[in-house]
C-alpha cells in the first residue's frame, strides 16, 4: 500500500499501485491533524504519523488500519500514551519502524533530538541526550548533537539522520 500525506488537506491518501487511482484512507476536520511523516507497520498495517505544528498541536498519531481510527501516541498537551520525561514535541518531523515494527525512530525539529518509541513498552527515550543547544558533534548519547533533524533511513543497523544544516549523520542502532 502506498500512503501519502496530504498536509494542506489535513488528509492520508492512498495511491493503488495498479491502477494509479487516487484516494483518501483517511481525513480530519481538525486543523491539529496536518499530517507530514508517514510509516506503515508491514504486519499490522497501521500507519504512524507526524502533524505539524499547529496553536494547539504538535503530536504523533497512529491510524489503525482496519478502523482508520485516529489515536494520539503523545501530543504538545500531555495527551496520548507514550511515556517521556521531557515531552511535549515540539516539532516531529519524520519517523520509521525499526526491529520488526516494535521501535518508532521520530526525528523532532523543535528539539533538536532523535527519539525513540517502544511500540510495546510505550515509553519514549532519546538517541541523544536531551540538549536545546543545535549543534553538529558526533559522538555517543552526552556528546552527539543535532541541528534540527529532519529526515530518517536505516540501511541494517545504521541510523542515517538528515538535519536542516545540510549534514548527513550516520551511527548504529541497537536492535
């Protein structure tokens, strides 16, 4: 299943890869729902995503694929489900399954910070230590730094982080 985002629409489409045809999975008349990052589940189907900043939001849904209910895993009020010392996000970006579905790697903007969601555990942690200070360092969790990360891939256990300054950083991840 091919699912784009829609930002503008507050919308998820869905492209069939046969028939090139055009279609909505999912909408939402609230204006917090403007959906921007996009993953799927390969075995559950449900489809997490990220929302730009809106006056009240900045959250992370999951659609579940047989309702297309929308469900907030954590948003800029505390709501949701996910467990984190230092949440609100403040501006997710992009995000991927990672370990068979169980690990939601988001790249928050706001933050300056890759996060990590255990799907199971639901408790949400940081790749690096939580620092409002942007920067380029490499390094481990106290040393590394991000400049507002932007885009996500893995390639077998490397993490490849795009951030707003134009760098490319790459580390490995533990399964």
């Amino acid at each position: 299943m091919l699912l784009v985002t829609d930002t503008n629409n507050n919308k998820i489409r869905h492209v069939s890869r046969i028939t090139s045809e055009v279609s909505t999975f999912v909408a939402s008349q609230n204006m917090d729902f403007r959906p921007v990052g996009i993953t799927q589940h390969s075995v559950t189907g449900n489809v997490y995503v990220t929302s730009l900043p809106s006056s009240l939001n900045q959250a992370i849904y999951m659609i579940y694929y047989g309702t297309r209910r929308i469900n907030a895993i954590q948003s800029r009020s505390g709501q949701g489900q996910a467990t984190y010392r230092y949440f609100p996000f403040r501006g997710p970006r992009d995000l991927l399954l990672v370990n068979n579905g169980r690990l939601l790697v988001i790249a928050d903007f706001g933050r300056n910070e890759v996060l990590v969601y255990d799907t199971y555990s639901r408790y949400v942690n940081s790749i690096c230590k939580f620092s409002q200070d942007a920067g380029s360092a490499d390094g481990r969790y106290r040393q590394c730094k991000f400049t507002r990360p932007w885009g996500l891939m893995v390639d077998g256990d490397s993490l490849y982080v795009g951030t707003s300054d134009g760098l490319l950083k790459a580390g490995k991840y533990k399964h």
